[in-house]
C-alpha cells in the first residue's frame, strides 16, 4: 500500500516534486564543487605552505657574467671538472637542498607545433625557422630542471609519471614531460629528436605534467608550465670525448650551477648551510659565485596567501546563505504540501493508519527525490564536471540529510497535530 | 501594527534581498581579486606587439573595453579606458574628459612620491605625473608597486607591447579578429593569466554559484506566493463573496505585497549600511536592475497565481 501511496502522491504532485529535484540536485552540485574547490584552495594552501614559509631561499649565480671573465676561466684546462666537482657538492649537500632552472629553449622539427610554444611567443618576437644542416627546425620554449628542484616543487604527472632518480642517469633517450597544453599534440610513449645546445637528443614522452602546475621561477611564484618542455638536468659523468662535447658539457654546468639554496629559515640552519658551501666551494676549487637574493618569494607567498584565504571566506558566506534559504524553501514545500495533502493523510489516519505509517511516507516521499538528486549530483560531478573525489561527492549527500529531516519533521508535526482530526494521544507509533 | 503575515512576508524578502545582495558583493569582491592578483589585468587580455603607436590612438574598441601600452612590467600608459572602476582604495581612476598628466599608483608607490605644491608627484623620463589615486586592496599584493600614467608623452621604443582589455571574452575576441583583418601584420600573443582565478579556478565555481543563486531565487519567490496565495486565500474568497471585483480584489493584493516589499528594501538597506558598512554596493546599476526584475517577477508570479486561484475557485 506505501508503494501505491507514493506513485499516486508522485502523480499528483509531479510539478513540485520536479522542483524540489532541480532545485536539490543543483545544491548538492554546489556543495560539492565547493568542497572541491576548497580542498584544493586547502591543498594549494599547504602546498605552498610546505614550499615557502620557514624556508629560507638564497639565489647564487655565477661570476662569469663578463665575456673576458668567462674566457678566462673557460680556458683553463681543469675548468670543467671545477665545475662538476662544485655541482655535484651542491646536489649532495646535507644542510640545504639545491635547486637549478634553467630556461634554455630546445629546437625542434615539428613545424605543425603551435606558435603559443614558441620560443620568445609571449615576448612578441617573431618564431624564426632555425637552419641547421639543411634542416628547418622551430624553436620551443622548455626548461631544464634538477631531481632536487622537481621534488621540491611536487612535480605531479596527470598522466604517465614524474622522473625519479634513474632518469636523471645519462641513456640513450632523455625521459621529458610535458606542459598540460600539449595534450592535444603528444602522448605518453612519443619520440621526439631535438637539438638542444646543438646537440641532437632522442627524447620520449614519459608524462604530462597536472594542469596548471607552477613553480617559483624568475621572482615570480606563478610560472606556469603547461606551455613548456622539461628536460631533466643530466650529470655528464664521463669525460667529454670531444671539443664539442667538451663545449657541450661546459654550457650545460655553467646553467647548473646558477640556482637557488634552500633551508630551514633559522640561524643554526642557515650557519650550517654557508658553511657547508664553503667547504664545497674549496673541495671543488671553485669560489666563483655570488648571492644575489634572499627569500624573494616571501612576500609573493604572502600576498597569495591572503587572497586565497579572502576567496574562501567570501564563499562560505554565501554558501550558508544558500543553505538556509534551502531549508526555508523545504519547509515552505512542506507546508504547501501538507494543506494538499492533509485531506488524504486524515482518510488514512481515520482507517486506523497508525502514526509510523504516516512518518514512513512522509520519510520516503521525499527521501525518494533527495536520492535521485543525490545520484544525479555524483554522474554530473565525477562523469560530466570531473571534479572532487568520492569523499567529496558523500559530504554533498549531507545536504540530502538536512533536507529529508526538515521535511519530515515539520510535515508530520503538521500531520499529526492537525485540529481538524482529533488523534488519539495514547496511540502507539 | 504589522500583521504577523506581513511581519512573515518582510523577514523572508529581507533575507531574500541581503542574499541577493551578497551574491553580487561576491561578484564585485571576486572580479576585484582577479584584477588585484594578475596585475590589474582581467582573465580576458590580450596583447599586440607594435612599432606604431598612432593608430592605436584612434583605434575604435568599443565601451567595455580599454587599451595600454607596456612601459615595463610594473608602469603602463592608459590609451583608453571607458569608465573602467578598478578597485581603488583612495582618489579616483582616470575618467573620460581628464586632461593634464594624472597617475594612479599602488601603494608601495605613493609612499615614495614627491610632494610639490601640495600634490602628490611621480616622475617618468623628466615628466611628472599627478597622483590622483591609489590601486589595491586592503590587503598587499604584487599591484602595490604598478604604476598607471594618463596623458603624457609615451617613451619610444623600438615596439610596443599594446594590451587590449575588458570584461567580455567575447568582445575581446571580436575586437582582436577585427584588428588582426586591419593589420594583419601584428604580431599578436595570447599571455599567461595569473592570480587567483588560474590558482584556484575560481571562475567557473562563480558561475555555478550564480547559477544556484538565480535558481533559488526564482524557486524561492514561486514557493513563497504560493504560500502567501494559501494564506491570503479565505480573505480574497470572503471579498469575493461581498461582491468586490476580482480586479480590485488584485489591486489589493498587490499593493499589499508592494508594501511589504518597500518595508523589505528598507531594511535590506539599513542592513548593507549598518551591517556590511559598504554604501557603494546600493549604488550598483547590477542591484538597482536585478532588485527592479526581481519586484516585477514576484508580482507577475503572484499575480499569476492568485489568477489561477480565481478562475479556479471564484466562478
């Protein structure tokens, strides 16, 4: 009989029954995007938590900016092995981790690539055709990062995978990933044949990097990579077998040994950290750099801190609004409901319905549409949007919660304290 | 004395109302931190890369629109700007009709400036620009050191980075296809976005809040007249039953609801001043219009069901 009951109440009230679905599935749809949003605003929050506050950044360049300088020092017979010596300290050091960027474009064959890819596309300058051994190539943006650098930055792949420590071993194919924006030109398993610093270097495709995956880079804590080509910084062991391999290795170390020293924000860290360069320094013989900067990404941190928090505070505020406006429009439905309904309700309490049956009605009526919302709300976020997790999808079921006990309960005091039937108050639910 | 319905039907259209109200609070407040967080630069901007500057100077790009021109990363001339309000902590932006050499600056800036004649100065290439007011929030970021110059001479350069702004993509992508016909050996980029909306992806949580709003509103004002209808009910039916017209029995009914309705906006008002201290939200067109639809709306929608109810039950 509650079976038929429902399909007779859901015939009757079709209209209101398909508002209060629209109106619900829409909410969850909300309440679930904002725990999305939030738990990334959380996550990006920490993240960079993680990243920026009480470390302490120094950046360290190398002295051969001058042309004669450079010379000089190049010349030298032992000037590579100066270099490596004092790079391979920094990437092993104990007090302080080391990271290097170098923003070095590659060249490439592949003319279809878009010129957003470019190198120098977003400074306004032209895209040259580089001629070289009757070859045309394009050059692209891509940055060369070390090991420490992409740990430290939480590198994370969408699809495919991040480097670990055996792809930053010298092979006969150089593991690179990709910007997000690369999706519809690439995919993971790709060959590519570039030319970087002249030299030619097969590369596959092992990842594409998250959407909108930043870094702290050129003072700026926004540099986006989903434009970019990320090369792993290789350690060239060996010795170099040639003069342009010798040139080759020598570019490369002199990008490498520009970069940033991290630790942890106090004096004791900090003391240790100088010392321990010093002392790489003298091991490797080479004393030929200089910091020019000191936690330059404080302010930056701080200033996207606050108008993250600013963001998130805004939100919530409207969000509770919504939220009691829906319960105010549950209870309106329900007592719209009741006055065409209480009619049917005293037919069935008359025939001796007892007061759980009504409940039990009441319950799934709308119990029923909260369901269908529900299931509607998780097909739109996980299939459609794509956005949150399961977790994410449960917490906007709590809505469904508030809304069933709001109409039930205020739908069955209404019911049962109903004047114009005297109800028996000895009755047993 | 107010009749507990009417006492009903003001409490829940001044909730209604202050809802209303903080939607578009959050609209303004969101739009106010993409810009403060990209460098006072919408999700919409794009760039050209020039060597002449003149036919900027006459190029038509419509009212919602402006134009700069890129000294350096932290300095821009403003070519055109339409009635742009940026968030502006002091002073004012540079309005149609300005004349002379005007600046407004963040505020790392303004504590730098000169004080000539009990003005506040800054100087560029030997000419020196009027503060007039000052960029920001209440809150630092990296706009505290941008400079924005109107009316003086722009220094030459080899090319010109030319930014094309406003608040419509699309208007902007029209614009942009209209030039690139005109000249199209411009260079043009498309740049990176920075700032809250590409970090958070703030955008698209905006409009889906919109969207829930709008939706609820539109549910809320049904539900209610349908509610205010029922209770209202007996009362129309009884005047009905005098004799009364139904068209005066409507009139009725509707100026008591326009009375509630006035009682509803007055506190709604008393609120935004006391309350939420912000006076320039009551002086938005965006609130002045949606108020006025969302009057009408309530009013067509009661009208509409007490008509039902009439020819229904009235015959």
């Amino acid at each position: 009989m509650l079976i038929k009951e429902l399909i007779l109440f859901y015939k009757r009230n079709l209209n209101i029954c398909l508002f209060v679905y629209i109106q619900i599935t829409i909410f969850m749809v909300l309440i679930g995007t904002f725990y999305s949003f939030i738990y990334d605003l959380d996550f990006e929050n920490s993240d960079m938590k993680k990243m920026y506050e009480d470390n302490a950044i120094y950046q360290m360049i190398d002295n051969y900016v001058d042309g004669n300088e450079f010379n000089k020092f190049v010349v030298q017979k032992d000037s590579l092995s100066k270099l490596k010596n004092f790079y391979n300290g920094l990437e092993n050091a104990e007090s302080f981790h080391y990271i290097t960027i170098a923003n070095q474009h590659l060249l490439i064959t592949d003319q279809s690539i878009p010129d957003k890819f470019a190198y120098g596309y977003a400074n306004g300058m032209e895209v040259p055709s580089v001629n070289v051994d009757n070859k045309v190539y394009k050059p692209i943006k891509s940055l060369q990062i070390n090991l420490n650098g992409a740990k430290f930055f939480n590198l994370k792949a969408a699809e495919g995978k991040v480097w670990n420590e055996e792809d930053f071993v010298i092979q006969n194919t150089m593991p690179i990933i990709l910007g997000d924006s690369y999706h519809d030109i690439y995919k993971v398993g790709d060959k590519l044949h570039i030319k970087y610093l002249e030299k030619d270097i097969n590369c596959i495709v092992i990842g594409f990097l998250e959407k909108n995956s930043k870094i702290f880079y050129q003072n700026n804590l926004e540099f986006y990579l989903d434009d970019y080509i990320l090369m792993p910084m290789w350690n060239y062991i060996m010795q170099p077998q040639s003069e342009f391999e010798a040139r080759y290795q020598m570019m490369n170390y002199f990008n490498m040994i520009n970069g940033y020293l991290v630790t942890k924000n106090n004096k004791n860290d900090i003391n240790r950290m100088m010392q321990e360069l010093e002392s790489i320094s003298k091991d490797a013989s080479f004393d030929g750099y200089t910091f020019i900067g000191y936690n330059p990404h404080v302010k930056k941190y701080q200033d996207i801190s606050v108008i993250l928090q600013e963001n998130k505070n805004l939100i919530k505020i409207i969000l509770t609004m919504s939220c009691i406006l829906n319960i105010i429009l549950i209870l309106f439905i329900s007592y719209l409901q009741y006055k065409n309904e209480r009619y049917y309700y005293n037919v069935f309490l008359i025939q001796g319905a007892k007061k759980s049956f009504i409940i039990t009605l009441k319950f799934l009526e709308i119990m029923l549409i909260v369901l269908a919302a529900f299931l509607t709300q998780l097909y739109i976020l996980n299939h459609l949007l794509k956005i949150g997790e399961f977790a994410t999808y449960i917490k906007a079921g709590y809505i469904g919660v508030f809304v069933i006990l709001s109409y039930v309960i205020f739908g069955t005091n209404l019911l049962l304290n109903n004047k114009e039937l005297k109800i028996d108050k000895e009755e047993e639910v | 004395m107010i009749k507990l319905k009417n006492l009903i039907f003001i409490s829940f259209f001044t909730v209604v109302i202050i809802f209303i109200v903080q939607i578009i609070f959050y609209n303004m407040r969101q739009n106010d931190l993409v810009l403060i967080s990209n460098n006072f630069y919408t999700n919409n901007y794009t760039v050209f890369y020039d060597q002449d500057l003149e036919k900027w100077r006459n190029t038509e790009i419509g009212d919602k629109c402006r134009l700069f021109v890129e000294y350096d990363n932290n300095t821009r001339f403003c070519l055109e700007n339409n009635e742009w309000n940026p968030p502006i902590i002091k002073g004012k932006f540079f309005s149609k009709g300005l004349k002379g050499k005007k600046a407004v600056v963040g505020k790392d800036i303004e504590k730098q400036a000169e004080h000539l004649n009990g003005k506040k100065i800054i100087s560029l290439n030997n000419e020196k620009y009027e503060i007039i007011g000052i960029l920001g929030g209440d809150f630092t970021s990296k706009s505290d050191s941008l400079v924005l110059l109107y009316g003086g001479e722009i220094p030459k350069q080899n090319r010109y980075k030319i930014v094309l702004d406003g608040d419509s993509k699309k208007e902007i992508r029209n614009i942009t296809k209209r030039i690139m016909r005109q000249y199209p050996n411009l260079i043009h980029a498309e740049p990176d976005i920075e700032g809250v909306a590409r970090v958070t992806g703030t955008l698209f949580f905006q409009r889906l809040l919109n969207l829930n709003g709008f939706i609820l509103v539109c549910f809320l004002i049904f539900i209610f007249f349908a509610f205010w209808e029922r209770m209202h009910k007996k009362e129309n039916y009884v005047l009905y039953l005098l004799g009364v017209n139904n068209k005066r029995i409507m009139l009725y009914y509707i100026r008591n609801i326009l009375a509630n309705f006035t009682f509803s906006i007055i506190v709604s008002c008393f609120y935004i001043l006391v309350v939420m201290k912000d006076i320039n939200i009551l002086v938005q067109p965006a609130l002045i219009h949606i108020l006025f639809g969302f009057v009408l709306l309530s009013v067509v929608i009661a009208l509409g069901l007490l008509r039902g109810t009439m020819n229904k039950n009235f015959a």
